[in-house]
C-alpha cells in the first residue's frame, strides 16, 4: 500500500463516530499514526466544534442519531468556510442509494466497513495532500440524474466526484478480491473436508470388515463347544458360553449396522420410481422370518409409490418397520401402520406403532449414531439404524423426524420434495 507520512502541526482531524467500539479503534489507529484527533459521539456537537475550529479533514459515520452522516456532511460543504475541507464517509455501501446520497451530499470518500486501516491512512493522504488542487479546480454545476425513478440533484465538483465514485470501485475490487480468496479457501476445506470424509468412511468400512472374521471365530467355536461337550460342561459352564454367544450376535448386527451406515454415504442415488407397497409386503415377510413369535399386525397403504432409490428405500424401510416392530413388542395387541399423505410441496411417508415411544425432548438425539433413548435391557439395538435412515433420506434432498409420547407409541415421518410436472 505504500508509507504515508502525516504531519498536521495545531490542525487537527475531526471524527465522528457514535459506535464505541468503532470510536475506539480509531482512536487507537490515529494515536498509532501520531495524527491530532479530535472524536466526537453525535454529529451536532461535531458541526458547533467545526464552526469554533475547522478541521483540516473530517472522518465520519453515517448511520448516526439524529444529524446522520449524509446531512452532517451536506451542513459541512454547504457552509462558505467549511466547504472545502475534504469529508470521508464510513460505510457499509449495502444500497446503490448510498452512492447517490453520498454524491448528493458533496462526501470525497467512501470507506466501506470493516476497513483496512493502511488504505483509510492512504485516502487521508490523498486528500490532504491534493487540498490545494481542489481549492484550484473548484467550479460548482448542478448535475440532476434519475435513479430508481427518482431525480436527484448533484452540485459536486468533476474531481469530487470521480474521487467518491473510484474510492466506491476500489472498495468493489477490494471487497471482490476478499471475496475471492474467500471463496478459494472455502472450495479447499469443502475438498479436504470430503477427502477426510471419504477416508473416514473407507475407515469405517475396512475395521467393520476386518472384525467379522475373528467374531465368526468366536461365534462359531463356541457354538461347537456347546454342541459337541455339552454333557462334559458344568450348566455354569454353559450359561457363560451362551453370554458369549449372544454378546458375538450382538456385536455382529452393530458390525452390519455399521458397514450400512458407511455405504449409505458412499452409494450414489439411482432413482426410479416403484411399487412402494410391495417392497413393504416383502420387507413384513423377511420379519417375520426372523421374529417368528411377534404378534404385530401391519397395516400398509395399498397402492404407495414412491420415486427414489429402491435398494437404499429398503435399508429406511426396513431398519424403521424393524423398529417399529420391536418397540412395540410388549404391547398387548401391536399395531404398525405404513401410508402417506401429501402437502403442497412434498410426499410424505410414515411409519406408526402403538409400542414404547419415547420423550420428545430427548427427539434431537434419536437420528444421531450410536443415540438411544432405551437402555439394552429394555430393548436391544446399536443406534446405527435410524441415523443411517436420515443420511439416505437426506441424500434424497428430503428430510426425517419423529413424534411420539411414552407409552404411545411413536409416527416416523419421510419427506420428499414433489417434482415439477
């Protein structure tokens, strides 16, 4: 930016700034700089402090009580013994209107906020040190534009306003190149975020893997023990060898639930459109395969068709009617229903029981791996099914949540987006 030099003797420069935070650091900026300040907090007492002794350079605020910064600065160049001292407004420059105000009322400069303190000591350089040259060229002509179908009158002089409109198209280009790297830094974290994602979700993937064989080793050498020398064990003996199956069970469903969850994440979506039905009809036979003894009875929607991604709506519909299924299992008369209904901008799906439910306080938790909100005694599970039920949906661009009460039961809601036509 280069080094500026400002040397003022008994002159002083007036700022205006009603922030006190802002008020602040610039206070510390020009002290830094060994600049002769004068702050004020409000813009009238500023203006009285200008007629008594005049600043050789004014910096101000614009969003200010009472006298803003465009109606201070307007009162400064409309003044005959005030109006040549140079004015930079500080801005937010949210609003094209800002730069017509600010023509409107005579500014030099505009410096947008949050500011860069080297390039507001550049502007005060450039002003102060071409003061002389304005007093030279100044010749006033009334310049009327319309904007915004309104007509405004500009009475600034030619190199006024082509200082405020390059000090607007220098703050552009500054806040563009901000921009810029900005967003260069945001594609490099979103790209390792990604790689670090896909090597977590590889991760995942490998030690699920790697750990069925050694389990299946386990699992299978116990179940050989139990059958072969059940007569040479003690029932102590035997019980312990249950436990141990069971627990290598357990553990193997929280392995498949795991390879799951990392193939959700990875699995393209392949969508079509299907006999939802159908798919709900296979997916209550293989339960009842593996729950020979449930007592559930499943009442599905006929006719349910849905667009999506057939394998992965197998995975959702099955880890949720599988919870169903369970959760209401020591209900005396278990109920699943499974239908939809739809609202101007989705189709929405749901799966209902009438078994335990659960608090829907505690409802922000129950999509998150390895959340529950019922302990292994009460109901066995890993965690993994529902948060893997959210990951595919979302993957979908649709959205998942839940209602329930204790001893209620508990309604699973799946929303996706219609599509045009």
């Amino acid at each position: 930016m280069g080094s500026y030099h400002i040397t003022l003797g008994s002159d002083y420069i007036m700022a205006v700034e009603d922030s006190m935070v802002q008020a602040k650091r610039l206070r510390y900026f020009f002290t830094e700089k060994n600049i002769n300040t004068v702050f004020y907090t409000n813009a009238l007492d500023a203006y009285a402090a200008a007629l008594e002794k005049a600043p050789v350079l004014i910096v101000s605020d614009i969003m200010m009580p009472g006298m803003d910064g465009y109606e201070f600065c307007s009162k400064i160049k409309s003044h005959p013994s005030l109006k040549e001292i140079p004015v930079i407004l500080l801005t937010s420059l949210r609003d094209p209107l800002d730069i017509i105000k600010g023509l409107q009322s005579g500014a030099d400069n505009f410096i947008t906020k949050p500011y860069d303190e080297e390039y507001l000591l550049s502007r005060i350089y450039y002003l102060l040190a071409n003061r002389e040259m304005r007093k030279a060229g100044s010749a006033e002509m009334v310049i009327e534009i319309v904007f915004r179908g309104n007509r405004y009158a500009i009475n600034s002089e030619k190199k006024q306003i082509l200082d405020l409109l390059l000090s607007v198209y220098e703050a552009a280009i500054q806040r563009n190149d901000e921009l810029i790297n900005t967003q260069a830094k945001l594609e490099a974290s979103n790209e390792n975020l990604i790689t670090a994602n896909h090597e977590l979700e590889a991760f995942s993937y490998t030690v699920s893997h790697d750990l069925r064989s050694p389990l299946n080793v386990i699992s299978g050498y116990t179940q050989i023990i139990q059958h072969d020398f059940s007569d040479q064990l003690a029932p102590e003996a035997m019980e312990f060898l249950d436990r141990i199956k069971k627990a290598s069970f357990s553990m193997a469903n929280l392995i498949d639930d795991l390879l799951q969850f990392s193939r959700s994440g990875r699995t393209e979506i392949k969508s079509e459109r299907f006999d939802l039905s159908e798919m709900v009809r296979g997916i209550k036979e293989e339960l009842g395969n593996q729950n020979p003894g449930h007592k559930a009875k499943f009442h599905a929607q006929e006719d349910l068709h849905i667009e999506a991604d057939p394998s992965l709506m197998h995975v959702v519909f099955n880890n949720l009617l599988s919870n169903a299924l369970k959760y209401s299992g020591k209900v005396d008369a278990p109920e699943i229903f499974i239908g939809k209904f739809d609202d101007a901008d989705e189709n929405i799906y749901f799966v209902r029981d009438n078994g335990a439910g659960f608090d829907m306080s505690k409802a922000e938790k129950l999509f998150n791996p390895f959340q529950r909100l019922h302990t292994n005694k009460e109901f066995q599970g890993t965690g993994i099914g529902l948060a893997t039920v959210r990951r595919i949906i979302e993957k979908h661009g649709g959205r998942v949540w839940a209602k329930s009460e204790p001893g209620k039961g508990a309604t699973f809601y799946l929303a996706f987006p219609k599509r045009p036509g």
